[in-house]
C-alpha cells in the first residue's frame, strides 16, 4: 500500500487487496483489551477497587450480582416499545439512558464496533480512505463508531508498518456522561495502538442536535459518523433527520464521507432508506454504496426494501457472562444492520456497466422461465440457513416496498461448501457486486410467477468487493 501524496488517499498494490480481504474470512474479534478498559471503566465508575493484572474473566466475576442484574435488566428492557412511549422528543432519549450509560456501554458499545467496518472497506476499496482522518462522530455514545475506527486503523498499521496513520475525532452527544465515558474509553485504548498510528480526541461537543443551526463546528472532515443515531427510538432525530443531514454537507471535505448505520430493525430499514431517499433526490448528497445501479447511475431513489448487512464476530466474553447469568439476547454471531455511504462528488463505489448486451436485468427476468442467463447485480441480502445460504439480488431495476421481500428476486438456497469450491472464500455479507454466469431461471409461486435463480454445475461466480 502507498499513499497518493496529491489527495493523501491509500492506494492499494499489487496483491494487497486480496491480503487485505483475507483478514475476512474469519469472524471478528472483539481484543481482550477492549474489554478489559470497558470493565475497568465500570469498575471505576462504581468505586470499585480493581487488581490490575486480573482478566476479563476475573474482572466481571467480581461485578456485584446487584449491578449485573441490572445490567441485564437495562439491556433487555433499554430499547423496548414500553420506554419509548413515556415522554416526548428528545428529552426521551436523555430519559432512555437516564442511569443506563454503563449498561449501554457494556452491551452495546460491542455489538456497535465492527458495521463501520463494513463502509470503511467500501471506501478502501476504491482507495477512498485517507492515512490521516479528521472525523465526526455524531450521537457518540460510549465511542462504539470511534473504537470501530481505531481497530480498522490498527489492522492497517499492523498489517503497513511502514506507514505512519493519524485518527482524529470531534465527538458529539447530547449526553455528558457518554461524552466522559467515550473520552475515558478511548484514550485508554490509544495505549495499545502500534506507534505508527496516532489516535487523538480534538474535541468533544456536548450538544443536543435538535435543528440545523444546532451544527456549528469548525473546519472540515474527511468523514462524518452516525451510528444508531437517526433510529426511529431517537424520536425526533429521525423526524429532523433530512435537515440534519443536508446541514453537515458544510462540514464535509468535498472528497469526505457520511457513514449513516442503522440497526437492522425492518422499521427502522423504512424510516432510514427514506431519509436516504429524500436525501439524494433533494441534490444534497449521492450514495456511494450500497444500492448503486448496475445498468445506469441511480440520481432518484424510491425504494424503501426491508433488507440488511451482516458482521461476523466471536461473541465477548462480557456477553457470554451476562448469558450465563439470565441475559436472553446476544447470541448471534451475525449482527445485521444497514448503512448507507453518502458523498457529495458524485463517486459510487460501483460504475455502472456500459454494456449489457450479454446479460439479463431483473425486471426482464420473467420473460426468460427455463433458460439459462448471465445476471449483475447488487447482493441486497443474505440468509444463513447453516449449510446453505440464501442470496436476494438488485440491479436498480426494480423498485421494492418494505414488503416486497418475496417478489424480490431471489438465488434459490446453494450449499456453502459449494461457494468454497466455486472459489469463493469470504463470508458474502451483501452489498457488493455479483456476477452470476448461466444460471438457470426458475419460475416460483401459484398465482403470480416469481422468478428465481438456480445454481447449476455450469454456472460461474463472482464476487467484486
Ligand atoms: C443509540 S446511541 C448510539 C451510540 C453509538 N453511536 C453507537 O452506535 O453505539 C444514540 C446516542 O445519540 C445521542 N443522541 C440522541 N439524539 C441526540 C441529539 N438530538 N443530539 C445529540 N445527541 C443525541 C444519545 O445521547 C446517544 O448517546
């Protein structure tokens, strides 16, 4: 990897892509040391004495049983339709957290760490990462986008000794004492960082966002994060979302980035892809990824699809006690969330495709029952059925509601073990392009048919990241 020293963007060589992408194949790993500053951070917040040497094991073995009970009380009840009911606007969300903050960073700061891998791969791809980054992080919480960040970073520099990174984050939150927490957080974890990346806090802004005017910060970034920060549990921020939003484009380098992550609830899929869409079709901003057209660049969006991303990850140890000790969720080893990269230069992470004189487009599918085609397209979702998968494709050409899931067009369930020996080797996450050569169309369904697509012993795959 070199940095282009005309835009400061890292640029792949030779086979450092493929290096790269190898780091994939196995589920991420939260360190132990992030779980170690977290307890340590809990421990010190309770006035609790701490053995510095103790592990993680030890450390959360030595909570006191009251305040694990309310742990795992907070995290099951935080989010629930009940809590979101009881006041209104903005102050909801101070009252949501209200004697939770540790509980939130417990549980999900975690879960929240690595779905900003997922957009920063996106942007590294195409060489759109930069070797030092001035970042925003809005709705900060504990840190979870910001520690995501700081891991990527260490990744590279672990992986590219011989170049220097540089991290610096102006975090904002309405709440100070997720401010003081991330702060804490995050400068315990420069500690651990390989000298060649340097991670620094520029600011931190305790401010409420509740209209445009609310942003006033200086100078520009490189990228501007918001994770679970336009959830609809975050009452009016979904509603001032669009103003919000437009606003920050002021703020952005005109090279620069705004990662928006949402959970992958399907109301929050509808109210967040509107948001999107009103976004781009307002001029303010073009997606980068996902959802680009492969046939023609999409410059309007309509479609408001119920699908997600997944991170694969090793579940903590932190979440292993809490389900030990009562905790119902966290057992997933996929999170599934959504995201969407948004830019105001008008650069997609995928062109479309000039030619498409050999391939079939969704929307034409039905006129090609029982025969073989050569397909492009976006993987909108993926569900893991163990052994098989299943793939759900989009190429632009059809426009989906939230309910649509089933007219969508669908790969019919294939064997994992038969992707591996078809050559391909990382987990499929959605939202990269596929390219499906002679695959067989299948009509599906009583009434109306459905096309569906049938892997064949013939067909070739593959996948562009
Ligand atoms: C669900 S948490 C997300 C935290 C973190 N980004 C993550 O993904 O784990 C939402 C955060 O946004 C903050 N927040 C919500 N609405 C806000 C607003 N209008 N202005 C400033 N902060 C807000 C809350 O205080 C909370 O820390």
């Amino acid at each position: 990897m070199r940095v282009d020293r005309l835009d400061e963007t890292l640029i792949f060589e030779s086979q450092d892509k493929e290096l790269f992408l190898s780091c994939f194949q196995e589920p991420r790993k939260l360190p132990e040391y992030i779980e170690k500053e977290i307890l340590k951070l809990v421990f010190d917040s309770l006035k609790l004495d701490i053995n510095g040497n103790d592990d993680v094991t030890l450390l959360i073995k030595r909570l006191p049983t009251p305040f694990i009970n309310k742990v795992i009380f907070d995290v099951e009840s935080m989010f629930s339709d009940e809590m979101s009911l009881y006041s209104d606007g903005v102050h909801e969300s101070a009252a949501l957290y209200l004697g939770r903050h540790l509980s939130y960073l417990m549980y999900y700061l975690p879960v929240n760490v690595f779905k900003v891998w997922k957009p920063l791969v996106d942007l590294q791809v195409k060489d759109k990462l930069k070797w030092k980054m001035r970042i925003l992080d809005i709705g900060t919480g504990p840190g979870s986008v910001a520690v995501g960040i700081m891991e990527y970073y260490r990744m590279m520099a672990e992986a590219f000794p011989y170049l220097n990174f540089v991290l610096s984050f102006v975090l904002l939150d309405g709440q100070r004492e997720f401010l003081t927490i991330a702060k804490r957080l995050i400068n315990s974890l420069t500690a651990y960082m390989p000298p060649n990346l340097f991670v620094s806090i520029e600011e931190s802004i305790c401010r409420t966002l509740d209209s445009p005017e609310d942003i006033s910060v200086s100078g520009e970034f490189d990228l501007i994060t918001m994770s679970n920060f336009l959830t609809i549990n975050e009452m009016r921020n979904s509603q001032n979302a669009v103003a919000i939003v437009s606003a920050l484009k002021d703020s952005l380098k005109k090279d620069g980035s705004v990662i928006i992550i949402e959970n992958g609830i399907k109301n929050n899929c509808l109210s967040f892809k509107t948001i999107r869409n009103d976004l781009v079709n307002q001029g303010v901003y073009n997606v980068y990824s996902p959802c680009n057209g492969i046939w023609q660049p999409k410059k309007e969006y309509s479609c408001t699809c119920f699908n997600m991303v997944r991170c694969f990850w090793e579940i903590p140890l932190i979440y292993k006690f809490l389900r030990d000790h009562g905790l119902k969720k966290g057992g997933r080893y996929d999170v599934p969330f959504n995201y969407a990269i948004l830019r105001k230069d008008g650069k997609t992470k995928y062109r479309a495709e000039g030619n498409n004189r050999f391939y079939v487009q969704l929307k034409d599918l039905r006129e090609y029952i029982d025969r073989t085609v050569n397909v492009k397209a976006i993987i909108r979702t993926v569900i893991d059925r163990g052994d098989k998968i299943s793939v759900s494709l989009c190429d632009g050409s059809m426009d989906l509601g939230i309910d649509d899931d089933s007219s969508a067009v669908w790969i019919e369930p294939v064997d994992k073990e038969w992707l591996v020996k078809k050559g391909l080797n990382l987990p499929i996450v959605a939202a990269e392009k596929i390219t499906l050569k002679k695959v067989k169309v299948i009509a599906h369904g009583t009434f109306v048919v459905i096309p569906r697509l049938r892997m064949q012993g013939s067909t070739e795959i593959e996948i562009e990241y």
